[in-house]
C-alpha cells in the first residue's frame, strides 16, 4: 500500500513547504523511472534495489502473516472494489518488503522515523506536517 501512500503525499501542495519529498523504491531503476512517469509522480524517487536505505532505517521485510491477515486484505480489498491504482506494477514486485516514513530536518537530523509493521501502517499525515507546522489538510 504505499504506492497509495504516495499517491495520497501527491494530493498535498508542498510548493509553499519548508520540505522536500523524496521517496526511495526497492525496484530497479527502470521500473521506477516507468512507475514515476506513467503514475505522474512529481517526487524525487531514488532506486534502491540492494535496500542499503531500507536496512539503515530499519525496515523490514514482512511476515505472511503480516501481510495475510483481516486488516491488510480489507484494505486490498479496498483498492480493488474502491479506489483503483493508478498504475500497476510489474509481477515480480515484492510484496513482504515493508517501507515507512522518515523526516529529517534542514539541519539533517531526523525529527521522524516510523518503520512500518503492517502494509498499511503509515504515520497520519497530519502528525508528519505537525513537524514544521503546516497545515494538515490535503487539500491546503
């Protein structure tokens, strides 16, 4: 789910944000390239395929029964009956790697860093724009 997390950050205006967005992938660069230009990602998005940065903010890979579960298949189901994603990805996407949210400041230093446990354990967006004191709803 966090190619809907992303999708989700793109619904913000962060041109008047003291931030800027970036989001790492574990997929090849081609495949992100692909995914960024056919999903209209206006983010920087940096392939990782050896997960150096995922190992160094601790995220990890899920176990099926993290992902095979009643609150990760309503939210699948969800997708599929509901909110359809904007772009599909290849089939050999892996589906137990978990991702999360870090912010780190001006200065360097990281104010927030949430290492998913589940696929759709994300930090709301409103405690990640608390950080600078922007506003929290998406539409602002």
């Amino acid at each position: 789910m966090c190619r809907e997390h992303v999708l989700q950050l793109q619904q913000i205006d962060w041109s008047q944000e003291p931030v800027e967005i970036v989001v790492i992938s574990f997929e090849e660069p081609a495949v992100v390239k692909r995914y960024r230009d056919e999903a209209g990602i206006h983010f920087r998005v940096i392939a990782d395929p050896g997960r150096q940065l995922y190992r160094l903010f601790e995220m990890q890979r899920a176990a099926v029964s993290q992902i095979v579960n009643w609150r990760s298949l309503q939210g699948y189901l969800g997708l599929v009956f509901g909110k359809r994603r904007a772009v599909k990805w290849p089939s050999n996407h892996d589906y137990l790697q978990l991702g999360g949210d870090v912010v780190v400041d001006p200065q360097g230093l990281i104010q927030l860093h949430h290492a998913s446990t589940a696929p759709d354990d994300r930090p709301e967006l409103e405690q990640v724009r608390r950080l600078w004191g922007g506003p929290a709803n998406p539409s602002t």
